[in-house]
C-alpha cells in the first residue's frame, strides 16, 4: 500500500474544517425572493386526456387558431425552405400531384403525417378544423 507524503496536523485539520465552512455558508446570489423566482417551475405538463384548461395550441387563451396562424406558427419551418421535399408555399408546380389527391387526402396527410411530415405538423393541439384551415391557406397561396 502506498502512503501518501501529507501529514494530518491540528494547522491541517482546521484549515480544512474553516474551508468546509466556508463552502457550506455560500449563498446564491440575488435576494430571497429573487431566489425564489428562479426556483419557479418554467411551465406544467398536460397529458392526454387531462383537461389542463387550453384546448387549442392558441397562446392567446384558448381562441382557435386561422390557418395562416398555424401555417405562420408551425408549418413555415419546412413549407419556407422545402426541408424534407415538402413543397413551398405559392410553388404551384411542387402542389400539384398533391391537389390530385383531393382535399380530403392532404388533410389526412397533414393529420397523420407522411414520409419527412410529422403527424399534425408538430401542432399537436391543432385541431383538425385547423390542419384544414392551413391546408387551404397554403392552397389559396398558389
């Protein structure tokens, strides 16, 4: 076994005990209420199911959102820039197999998801009135 060159004095054993503290006496900085105001939870979780007083993705407090609303909130990400082949906004060409489809197939495209689309289109408080919604907003872009 391999000792170790430090010895233990009375000097070394109180040094240590004032550091400790030290260390244990720290206090955050700010005020109390300052503290507290850190400490408060950032937001809550709602499950499915639970009834956690928004029905909607709406930040304004409930209201249903318009399809340009959820277009500008969650569909321009990749409808803006063609991330993953979606098709952009006003490219009536990229739309146009998918117009074929009808209306009711984009919407349950838009609903379900499909190849890089996530299902909802990451709106997942939208309701399907409101997937509608941007679906015909993006159509009347064209």
């Amino acid at each position: 076994m391999m000792r170790l060159p430090i010895r233990v004095t009375p000097i070394r054993i109180a040094v240590l005990a004032v550091l400790c503290a030290i260390g244990v006496q720290a206090v955050p900085p700010g005020t109390d209420e300052e503290i507290s105001a850190r400490l408060e939870p950032f937001g809550t979780v709602c499950r499915a199911g639970d009834d956690c007083g928004a029905a909607t993705a709406s930040a304004g407090g409930g209201g249903t959102l318009s399809g340009q609303e959820v277009y500008d909130q969650f569909c321009f990400a990749c409808h803006a820039t063609g991330v993953g082949g979606a098709p952009l906004l006003g490219d009536a060409d990229a739309w146009a197999a998918r117009i074929d489809k009808g209306m009711d197939e984009m919407v349950n495209t838009t609903i379900n998801g499909l190849n890089a689309m996530p299902p909802k289109g990451t709106c997942m408080n939208c309701s399907d009135a409101e997937l509608g919604d941007a679906v015909t907003y993006m159509l009347d872009q064209l």
